[in-house]
C-alpha cells in the first residue's frame, strides 16, 4: 500500500524541490491501494510542492463537439483521468479552455491560468500547455504512456505542422459562476491517424538516453518524468528537420 511517506520519498528521490512545477498525467487504478485514498496524493502533493504549482490537464474534448456547446467549468468532469477530478473537487481551480483546459493549484497559479483565456487552437503555443516550457514544469505520467503528452501537440501547432486540426472552426463557450467566455477554434484531427499522439512514443528512448526522461515506480505504476524545456528543445529540432516526424511510427 502506497503511504504518505512513500510519496514524499519518490518526490525526493526525483530530486524535485518544494518551487518546482509540476503537470500530472496519471492512471489513478495503476497506482493500485493508497493509504487514506487517492486525496493522500492531492494533498502529499500540496504539501511538497508548497512554493510551486500543480497542474492537471481537466480535458473535455471527448463531449464539447458541436457548435455552440457549452461547458459549466464548475461542473463538468474531466475526460483524462480520475485523479485529475479528484484535483477538481479539493482546491483546484480551472482554466477557460473549452476542451482542453487544465486545473492547477499553488503559487502565481491564477496569473498562469489566463494563459488559455484567448485560446484560437486545442493546445495553444500561448496557452498553458505551450507555457510549460517557459515555467520550466516538469510532466510526470504516472501508470499512462507518453501519448497521453498535450505538451508535444502544442510544439506541432507552434510549428505549424499541417493535417493537425479539422476545417471546421468550432463555436464554444464556457462558463462559471462570475463570467461566460467564447470561443472559436478548430478540434485535433488528422487523416494519417485519429490517435497521433500513439505516435509519440518514438521519442521515448531518444529521451531517456539524453537523461531529459527518466523512469521511476510510484506504488505499482510504472512512471516517467520528463523535463519540458529539454523536450521542447528536442521535439522542435526533429520538426525543424522533418515536420511531419509524428505522422507515422517509422
């Protein structure tokens, strides 16, 4: 069973620092049994990273899929995993991104979430995906593979990959208790794969030669780090060089 004090030596053991910033993808059921539920972990992870942030990506794209939907950012559960609703329901507060927002929680994390307030795209260059890099975050799967990465869509769109959205621009809007917000962007399409993102796993051992991946257990999840600024530095050379590296697996 996975205790608190488990949790607060992987983080050291990662040499992670109390002002680091960290975005969790997670499998929750990966994980397996955690000593007082999974709100140990949210509230383990507030503690250690008392002078930095959280983020969990709170995804809706799975039902906001036609013009005019509306997404109530106070109720709407995210579509990419149970430890990010969790998050949702214990101090988190949420982006304004009509499908693919984040929720986060820690320092300068109000000023940081604006980032996805003019959005044009699924994972903006400009929004809070695209900023992971220049807040110098560190992405962690815990028990899912690197597809589930949004970070790598963000550098395609910053590097204007083609065959990456769908023709049609979408009309949303978002709401919560204080404001409604708009929106006009296109959905993450492709005809070379409807999953493009099984495709980043080409970068998995590239990554961890170079030292900017590194692999470690927490609880029976097998888990990964990876270092935002490194593997946006490395992802934007292979596009440089090849922009349509991640349209297949050879």
């Amino acid at each position: 069973m996975l205790t608190k004090e488990d949790i607060f030596k992987t983080l050291s053991d990662l040499n992670l620092k109390a002002n680091d910033n960290i975005l969790i993808h997670s499998s929750l059921k990966s994980i397996g049994k955690i000593d007082g539920g999974p709100i140990t972990l949210i509230n383990c992870l507030k503690e250690y990273f008392k002078d930095g942030m959280i983020l969990f990506p709170t995804h809706s794209w799975s039902y906001m899929n036609h013009d005019l939907d509306e997404l109530n950012l106070n109720e709407a559960n995210s579509c990419v995993g149970a430890l990010s609703n969790i998050a949702l329901m214990n101090g988190f507060k949420r982006s304004h991104h009509p499908t693919h927002s984040v929720c986060g929680y820690g320092k300068n994390v109000d000023e940081y979430l604006k980032f996805d307030d003019d959005a044009k795209t699924p994972a903006s260059p400009n929004g809070c995906f695209g900023n992971l890099k220049n807040y110098n975050f560190k992405i962690i799967f815990i028990g899912c593979p690197i597809s589930k990465n949004t970070f790598i869509h963000s550098i395609e769109e910053e590097f204007n990959v083609s065959d990456r959205f769908t023709s049609h621009i979408y009309h949303f809007y978002t709401y919560d208790n204080d404001n409604k917000y708009e929106y006009y962007m296109p959905k993450h399409y492709t005809p070379y794969n409807p999953h493009i993102s099984d495709n980043y796993v080409k970068i998995y051992e590239p990554l961890k030669e170079r030292g900017i991946l590194r692999e470690f257990i927490l609880g029976d999840a097998k888990s990964v780090i990876i270092d935002s600024k490194e593997c946006y530095n490395y992802v934007s050379n292979i596009l440089k060089n090849d922009n349509h590296y991640f349209d297949n697996l050879k």
